[in-house]
C-alpha cells in the first residue's frame, strides 16, 4: 500500500525514542560518565548539561525516533516490509547521527578516538534496537 499509517509512525517512533533515550542515558550517563566529566566539563571548560538542556535532547531524541520510523514506513515499498528493512533505517540513522558526528569530532580533536569508538559502536547496537521495536509497532493502514 502507498499510504502511510501516521498514527503507526508516532506509535513506533515514541517507542524507538524511548529506546534511544535509555541507550544515550546508560552511554553518557553511565558508561562513558568520567571520561564525559573530565574530556568534556573539565578539560573544554563547558558546563555540565542543565535539566532544561536534557529536557530538550530527551524531546529531541522522541522526534528523531518518530523521523526514522517515518523513514522506515516511506522506504517500505522498495524495500518490503521487515527487519531488513529496518535495518536498512537503522543504519541509515546511525550513520548520519553517530558515525558521521564522532568521525568529525575526532578529527577536529575535540572527542578522543577511545571515546568515540565506544559511542560508534554502541550506537550501532543502539540504533539498530529502536529501529527494530519502533519498525515492528508500524502497519500499513
């Protein structure tokens, strides 16, 4: 079918931001925490994240779930219905967020090559999770 199921998009992107969420809280909050504190707050001398500044990257990461899952549904046709095609979004997204933001970083020297590799690969299994829940909630109409 050509139609897209929006109702199914907000569905299955609210859950792959959740998902996106809980990933990024447990690498930068939990994970990669000190090397954060002391790369990032205390060698660059930018401050810790404010609640509003989380409140705005926690919104932003549901809206950035709900455009994947756009994407996933829009690619459907081509692509079929499933994982692969998931997949497909999922790597699509991780690429253009996370490989592509820390290859930068790390060549601007601003984010140090064990930190970014950490990120890149979790990123990956991050991306690639959401993707699948949020692709796997959405139905054609």
């Amino acid at each position: 079918m050509n139609n897209i199921n929006f109702g199914r998009v907000l569905l299955g992107g609210l859950v792959t931001g959740l998902v996106l969420n809980i990933g990024e809280f447990l690498l930068n909050g939990v994970v990669l925490a000190k090397q954060m504190e002391a790369q990032f707050f205390r060698k660059l001398n930018i401050p810790p994240p404010t609640p509003s500044s989380l409140a705005v990257l926690v919104v932003i990461t549901f809206v950035l779930g709900i455009v994947i899952v756009f994407v996933y549904a829009a690619i459907r046709p081509r692509f079929g219905a499933g994982p692969k095609t998931a997949v497909i979004t999922g790597l699509t997204a991780w690429f253009c967020v996370y490989l592509y933001g820390n290859v930068g970083g790390v060549a601007l020297g601003f984010i140090p090559v064990n930190m970014a590799a950490i990120a890149i690969a979790w990123g990956v299994v991050e991306y690639l999770l959401g993707t699948l829940a949020g692709a796997w909630l959405y139905k054609e109409a």
